[in-house]
C-alpha cells in the first residue's frame, strides 16, 4: 500500500496508484463552520472550538481527516503582523487590501460590499493605494518548522494553501466586478495598471511564503474563478489578451520557487480555456463544476486527461444538498468512473461544503471513495 503522499504524487503525475486519492481542508476544497460542527456530531467527536482560517472556512480537526482516510495536510500562510480582522457594528470587517466584507444576520456568507476602487479608476489611484505590506514576518512564523515536522514525521501530501484571489479575481474585488469587466473593454490602462501591480504583489507573497515551505510541499494552490454556470466571464479573445499574460507570469514565478504541482481553482463553464492554462503551466485543475456547461467529466477526461489532472467533481451544487447518501454515493462512483482510469484524479467535493448538506450525505462521499476508489481491488 502507498502512503498518502506517495499516492497523491502518483495521482498528479497522472500514474495510477493504489487508490484515488482523497481531499479536504483547503479554502476552495473544504467546508464551512456549520455543516462541520454537524459532521463533527455525526461521528461522536468534539464540536466545540472551532478554528475557521478565512471567514466561514472550518480548519478540520486531525481526528476527522483519519477517520475519512483523507490524504492532504496544509500548509496556510497567515496574515501579518500589523493586521488583525476588526468585527464593525454592521458585522463587516476589511481586509488587508482594503475589500469590505460583510455577513447579513440572515446568511451563512460573507460578501464583498465596498470595493477600493469603486469610485476612482485611475493609475494614479493604484500608485496612491495603500497596499499589503508582503515581507512581514508574521505571514510565515513558524511555518517551515510545521512544514519540515509534517513532512519528516508523517506520511500525508503537503499542500500550499494562500487563502486569497489570483490575478483576475482578486482585480475584481478591488475594483468591483461589473466595473472592472467594463474596464478590460473601455478603460484598458487603467485595468493594465491594475493588473500589473496586483500581480506583481502575488508574485512577492507567494515566493516569500515557498521560500519557507517550498521544499516540502507537493501542491501550491491558487485560485482565480474564469467562469460562471453557462459561459466564461470574459470571451477567450479578452482572457489572452488581458489576464493569461499576468496569470502565465505568476505561474511561472511559484514554480521558480518548488517543484511542487501548480493548482489552479476555476469555477464554472471553463472547457475554451483549459489549453490554455495548460500551456501556462497549470497541472490540476479544480472544482471541475460538473453541473456547469460543457463540463462533463467523462468528456473532459478523454480531451484533456493526459495533460492535466482532475480534482474535485463531486457534485456539490445539487446531488450534496438535495440528495440522499445512496444518491451522493451513486455520484462519487460516476466521477471514479470518468475521471480514476490511469490517474490523474483526487476526489473530494466540487467545491467547499455549504450550510444545508447533512453530514450523511459528507460521509457518503468518502464512504464510497474508501470502497470503490481502489485500483488493485
């Protein structure tokens, strides 16, 4: 048998282990606060304390991940030393690049309300903007003495997990998104300026967080959404000449840095683009949104599997939040079944877990990847 880390690095390298490897925990493959003290009640263990890393996103408990046989482990970087998240009396709070989140008395959801540069598009108000400072020490303290502990002392893949915003999204947070998308068509050196600046402050923070933990990692996870349920965001033609040059520059500077695997987080109807983060060097692809257009696993698996891998695809639109765990177990044997043959696959929901799913439907899922997921069997 592998050990979890061996099997991952098989899975990535689009080999066939012993079994499908299994995740949770990530800030786009995790859950949230509610539904995991629920899974925490379900299997008998400890519901009280619960660590959310970023807003609503549960950090799971060592206990829980043995129980499901999950074999990633993460590595966060954390916030500097001169922020601290202040709680406002309308329950919103900003971040440190100035976003103002927000979470209504009725939501399970922090939104963002007020944006930088939702007043002001000018380069000038980029250069004036009060920016993260990167190089705080307080983003890695201790990290690479955890990193070097969990990767000399246990068996499980080590993932690198900067829970923020790629090039694209995190320019549409600050600028909001209607503007922002206005701005790639009729205010273009302004969105350049933007783009630029962002990127190159994404390129310093994680070179900085993998010179701590580089060595040690198998995966570095990024995010950066390019679609929504029946289209991309933008056209192809706007994605090559406005974001894939920025998002191929902050590729390659992580994978200066590890040989660790690149991950890129991509909701929605994404199939035009997947070439193109795979010429840019993406070699998984998340949450591969299977109820999204033209995102049909056992199609995507035929063009694409052998150059790219698959994580994620257990439907957590639908089939987790309605259905019962004979349905969510009849899905997970679906995506074992299009997307396992040869590697290439770890499995786990197609996104983080939300307020409604039971936690026997979140059994279901590993339930059955533990039985079914096995190659030699």
């Amino acid at each position: 048998m592998l050990s979890p880390r061996e099997r991952l690095q098989k899975a990535v390298r689009r080999e066939q282990p012993d079994r499908v490897p299994l995740d949770l925990g990530g800030s786009a493959t995790g859950i949230e606060s509610v539904p995991y003290k629920d899974l925490l009640r379900y299997f008998e263990l400890p519901a009280e304390n619960i660590t959310c890393f970023v807003r609503e996103h549960a950090e799971p408990h060592e206990e829980l991940l043995q129980k499901l046989s999950v074999d990633t482990r993460y590595l966060r970087i954390r916030p500097p030393h001169n922020y601290s998240r202040e709680i406002l009396p309308d329950n919103s709070y900003y971040d440190e690049w100035g976003i103002r989140w927000r979470k209504p008395p009725s939501s399970f959801y922090w939104d963002p309300v007020e944006h930088p540069f939702g007043g002001t598009a000018s380069p000038a108000a980029v250069r004036r903007h009060n920016w993260p400072v990167i190089k705080d020490p307080g983003r890695t303290a201790g990290l690479r003495e955890k990193a070097r502990q969990l990767y000399e002392t246990t068996p499980y893949a080590l993932v690198a997990d900067a829970p923020m915003n790629g090039v694209f999204e995190t320019c549409l947070l600050l600028r909001g998104y209607q503007a922002f998308l206005e701005d790639l068509i009729a205010n273009r050196h302004f969105a350049f300026t933007l783009l630029e600046k962002v990127t190159g402050l994404l390129i310093e923070l994680y070179q900085y967080y993998l010179e701590a933990i580089g060595p040690y990692v198998d995966v570095v996870m990024t995010t950066d959404d390019l679609g929504m349920q029946q289209s991309l965001l933008i056209s192809p033609q706007m994605y090559r000449e406005m974001i894939k040059p920025f998002q191929k520059e902050f590729f390659a500077a992580i994978k200066q840095k590890t040989k660790a695997a690149l991950f890129l987080h991509s909701c929605g109807a994404i199939r035009p683009l997947i070439p193109d983060l795979i010429e840019i060097g993406v070699d998984i692809i998340n949450p591969v949104q299977p109820t999204a257009k033209n995102m049909d696993t056992a199609e995507l698996k035929a063009e694409f599997g052998r150059h790219i891998t698959f994580w994620g695809a257990v439907d957590s639109q639908r089939t987790l939040v309605k259905g019962s765990p004979e349905d969510v177990a009849a899905e997970v044997r679906r995506r074992l079944r299009d997307l396992a043959p040869g590697g290439g696959y770890v499995l786990c929901a197609s996104h983080n877990i939300q307020p409604g799913v039971s936690p026997q439907n979140i059994a279901a899922i590993y339930e059955t990847a533990n039985r079914f997921g096995w190659y030699d069997r």
